[in-house]
C-alpha cells in the first residue's frame, strides 16, 4: 500500500461526473503550501481486505489504512509523524463524526483516537463533539470525520454537512438549495480548527441518503482525506456520482444538484473545487476507484 500514482485534470476531465463537479466546489483551511498557485492534496486509500463478505470491519487493516493515509494527507515519512504535524500533546482535539443515519463506522473513530492517543494527546483531551457545540467550543483542534453519503436536501451530505449542528438551525441551511452550508464552517466554535478532513467511504450510500437504502449501498473500502475539506468533498461528490453513472449504465446525476459546494468556494471561498488546483494521491486497491479515466 506504499505505492501512489498522481491524478491529471485531464483524468478529471474525461470522467462522466464532470458535470457533477462543475457543481461541487471548494472549501480550504489549511494548505500544504502558501503560493497561489499551490494545489490543495486529497489522499485516497483502500484495500479490499478491510471489510469482510459480512461487512465486518478489519481493525488491523483499517490501522495500517489509516496511518498510509494520513502519511500521504500530511506528506510525512509516517502516519505516526503526520499525526504529530498535525496535533500537539496539550490540544483538545474534538472528534467530528456522522452519527445519525448511514454512520461514521466506530472502528474509524477509533482508530483515530488510538492514533492521537500514540500522538502524545492525553485520553481526556480526545473527546467525540459531534452535537455538543459547549464541548466542541473548548477545542483547539477538529478531525472532521464524516461518512460519505449522497442527500435528499444538499445532493451530497458528506464533508460540508458534517458540522451542521453546530449551527443551531440545522433546518434552514436546507432553503435555497443549502447553497449557504459553507458559512457553518466559518462560526467561531469550528472556524480555523479542523486539522485534517477524513472521508469514511468504507460503506457509501450514492443515492436517497441520509435514509439508507441497502440496494444503495457498496463497498468502496476507502479512506479519503486533506487538509481543504472542499477539495475532500469534491472528490466525495465525483466518486459518488461517478457511481451512480455506472450503477445504471446511463447519466444518473445527484439531485438536487449540490450547489453548496460551488457556493463554498465561489461565495464563502473556503477552498477549491478545481481540478487543476487538486493533487490527488492514491494508494492500495486500484479496483473501481472511480476518479480515473
């Protein structure tokens, strides 16, 4: 799993998801670099082995996942380094995961509060927030860990949606077309804490989320993550998509279409959706990865 191969904007391009894309936009906190110019890097990981015929979850796998994607997220020699770029022993990291409806998977949180315990974080400054904006405001650092999904209201619910009850008005982030979901990311008990964005895409759910429909559902068997959760959430969205197009042999394109993470970018410029400005590393099992051409 030590191997990555480098995705083009033109692999992008000659996908059938583009049009998905052109919709889906970017957020970005912190970058690798400060140029213009620089591209904002999303690791994509996967072995097949992780879950079994039963969909039951391989705990060492998915560790020896998880540190081969933080490694590339982070462009440390090791997971092990990457976490410690990451956090410091006396943050209060908050875990950030999907737990309402087509879940975080609980050996993902795990894994991650294993890895920040080997961090050097004390046990009782690693802490799930998910819905506790009192607990989450007493955080310096955030791992977003959302569950990949397509929804009824925002067309994806993954990386965007994740910190939505932060908000406190949950409900009306969905007027509009949710084209206001970005702004939640910019609140003070969230704004500029999330350390690293890490896609549960073990199990996703590419159509009528957040209500999961066994037919919708596949194993990807993935982790994908960065630092520009938008850049996350794009190549979410064109994975996704791209398999919905392939479920049906036709053009099946997300509705409604999710025009929150154009507005993301383009309105409360938080990172990038552009291809050419996307770096993406992949590792592992190649099988259906669904962002080549």
């Amino acid at each position: 799993m030590t191997e990555f191969r480098h995705l083009t904007r033109r692999d992008f391009m000659r996908d059938g998801a583009l049009g998905a894309l052109a919709l889906g936009a970017g957020i970005a906190l912190p970058r690798h670099a400060s140029a213009a110019d620089a591209k904002s890097l999303v690791a994509i990981v996967r072995d097949e082995r992780v879950q079994s015929d039963q969909n039951t979850v391989d705990p060492a796998a998915l560790k020896k996942m998880l540190d081969e994607t933080v490694k590339i997220a982070t462009g440390e020699s090791t997971g092990a380094a990457g976490w410690k770029k990451l956090v410091k022993p006396d943050d209060v990291v908050g875990l950030v995961s999907t737990n309402h409806l087509n879940k975080t998977h609980p050996e993902v949180v795990e894994a991650v509060r294993e890895a920040l315990l080997a961090a050097g974080v004390p046990a009782d400054n690693v802490r799930a927030v998910q819905g506790k904006t009192a607990e989450a405001e007493t955080c310096t650092a955030l791992i977003a860990l959302p569950a990949l999904k397509a929804h009824w209201f925002t067309g994806i619910g993954t990386v965007l949606k994740n910190y939505i009850t932060f908000s406190g008005k949950a409900s009306t982030y969905h007027n509009a077309g949710s084209v206001n979901l970005g702004e939640i990311w910019l609140l003070p008990v969230v704004k500029g804490k999330t350390r690293l964005v890490i896609v549960d895409a073990l199990r996703p759910l590419f159509a009528q989320g957040p209500q999961v429909n066994p037919q919708y559902l596949w194993n990807y068997n993935g982790l994908i993550a960065g630092a520009d959760p938008i850049a996350v959430e794009t190549l979410a969205l064109r994975i996704i998509q791209a398999k919905r197009h392939a479920f049906r042999n036709e053009p099946w394109e997300l509705t409604p279409p999710p025009l929150c993470v154009a507005a993301a970018d383009e309105k409360f410029h938080l990172g990038t959706s552009d291809p050419a400005k996307i770096d993406i590393k992949t590792a592992g099992w190649e099988k259906d990865l669904l962002v080549q051409a």
